[in-house]
C-alpha cells in the first residue's frame, strides 16, 4: 500500500502544482481553458494514437471486459439516478449527478497513471473503459437531459449525439489508430518519433490543467458533492469489481485494471456538460473538487487492492 500510494503522490504532486499556479493566479482561467484545450486536442490525441497503434483490435475488444465493467458502471448510474428521483430532482439534473457517480478522469489521470503503475499491458483495458465512458455515457447524458426537457429521441438529439461522438479526439484517436494497427504497417520512425514527443507533453499538461482547473471549482451544495464523491471513488470501483469478477468474469489482469480505472475522481468533462446545458454545475464542480481531493488516498487504496486480485 505504501509503495502504491508514494508511486501514485507525484501524479497528485502536480495536480496540486497546477492548483497553486491557478489559486495564486499565476495561471488565470483563460490560461488554464487553453492548457486544457492543446492538451486534449494535441498531446492526449497523439498519445492514444499511439498506444493504439500498437495493440490489436483482439486486444482493445474484450467483450467480457465491455460488459463487466458497463454492467458495474450501470449499476453506480441507476443507484445515483434512484438516490436524485427519491430527492425530487428532475431527469436532467439526476441524469448529471449520475453521470458524476459514474464516470472518472480516465482520459486526463486514469490512461497516463496506469500505463506507469500496471504497464504497458493496461493499455488495452484502459482503451476499453475510456471507449464505453465516451461511447455509452457521454451519449446517455445527452439524451437524457434533451429527453427531461421534452425534446424525446428525435432528429435534433441524435444529431447532437453523433456530432459529439466525431468531434472529441479521444474517440478519433482511438478509432484512428485501430484503424493503423489493423493494416499491419509499422509507424515510419519520424512519425513514431513526432508522436511520442508529442504525447509525451500529455501526462504532464493533463495533470497541470486538472489541477489549474480545480482552483476555479466551488465547494457548494457539499452535502451532495460527498454523496456523488462517496458513489464514484467507492461505490463505482466496488460494482465495477461484481461486474469484472462474478457477474461476466474476466482475467485477473484485465480485471484489476478495470476497478482501478472505477476508482478515479469525477471527470472534468461532466463539469463542462453540465455547464453547457446549465444544468447543476455548482455541485458538479464541488464534486470534481471533494472527489480529486480524497482520491489522493483512495485511488492507491483500490489500486492496492485491485493488484492483489
């Protein structure tokens, strides 16, 4: 446990810098938003680019490894979904807060932490969680907040579904570099060369803008932000592991993976959608801010636990 947590602080070592650059302003919001934007469109792109590049589609499709872990993320998204209808609250807002109990920053935090923690061969599994966050849920956020607003499953929300579906380079990335790998043709070496300094900004820019992100994040509606930080850094890892280990059992690997990648804070992309929609983002933010806080000592907690399946 000791050796995880102290191998995982350098990651919350400068998310905690890109916090202090943030809080004293030495990065301001507007900075912080471009940092964000380079890295996510730029760096994150080329490094999943790569990684899958290099894996086959065999190892990117795991099909028991797809249903475990959506089976798990289901059950953390109904179980939000039931605790928001028991509140009152209406389907765009629970929808939100669900989507807070259910989906980590695996892109930003979780893809870069694991390859270094677990190796190389977390990558594969790793692309399989990230795929069915971007795919399954970010799709379902939209639907369901269109749908509470009385505009159904029409046209108009399919459309905003695909579009979102094209547009995030995660997904392109991803799509691109199976795409590669399946023609069999190695990376020429100045590619390769341009791809790996290039995502090599990734790790460290993604940490830095998490943290510079977080210093514009309130602490409001706190009795809630805990709810939801309790449901993603607890109760999402632990369905996910009845997912992964009894419900559609997987290997022991692959598995540990997996309920590592549950254990991660919420992401900031949920923040940005529940902003976009204006829907609910105070809370959204404090449980972006509470949750990244205590992942510091849950993430190596799970982590630990996870490795010793």
């Amino acid at each position: 446990m000791a050796d995880i947590f102290f191998r995982t602080l350098p990651f919350f070592a400068i998310i905690g810098l890109g916090y202090w650059a943030g809080r004293t302003r030495f990065f301001t919001e507007e900075a912080t938003a471009y940092l964000t934007k380079f890295v996510f469109f730029f760096p994150l792109s080329a490094m999943i680019f790569r990684f899958a590049a290099n894996l086959s589609f065999a190892e990117v499709f795991d099909p028991n490894l797809i249903l475990g872990y959506l089976a798990g993320t289901v059950a953390v998204y109904l179980i939000a979904t039931a605790v928001a209808a028991l509140r009152g609250l209406d389907v765009p807002t629970a929808a939100v807060e669900a989507q807070c109990a259910a989906i980590g920053n695996v892109g930003f935090l979780g893809l870069p932490m694991m390859a270094i923690l677990f190796g190389e061969a977390s990558i594969g599994p790793m692309m399989v969680v990230l795929s069915v966050d971007l795919v399954v849920f970010s799709s379902l956020i939209v639907i369901l907040i269109n749908a509470g607003r009385g505009s159904g499953l029409g046209p108009r929300t399919l459309k905003l579904v695909a579009m979102g579906l094209v547009r995030n380079p995660m997904i392109v990335a991803i799509v691109a570099g199976l795409a590669w790998s399946a023609s069999a043709q190695p990376i020429p070496a100045p590619v390769n060369d341009f791809l790996s300094i290039l995502g090599g900004a990734a790790t460290p820019g993604a940490l830095f803008a998490i943290g510079a992100s977080l210093a514009s994040k309130s602490a409001e509606r706190m009795q809630v932000a805990v709810w939801l930080s309790f449901a993603k850094l607890v109760l999402h890892p632990l369905c996910v592991a009845i997912g992964v280990l009894w419900l559609v059992p997987v290997a022991s690997f692959p598995a540990s993976v997996a309920i590592a990648a549950a254990s991660l804070p919420v992401a900031g992309n949920v923040y940005m959608l529940a902003q976009h929609y204006n829907v609910a983002p105070h809370r959204v933010s404090a449980a972006i801010l509470i949750s990244t806080a205590l992942s510091i000592l849950t993430v190596p907690l799970a982590i630990a636990w996870a490795s010793g399946l």
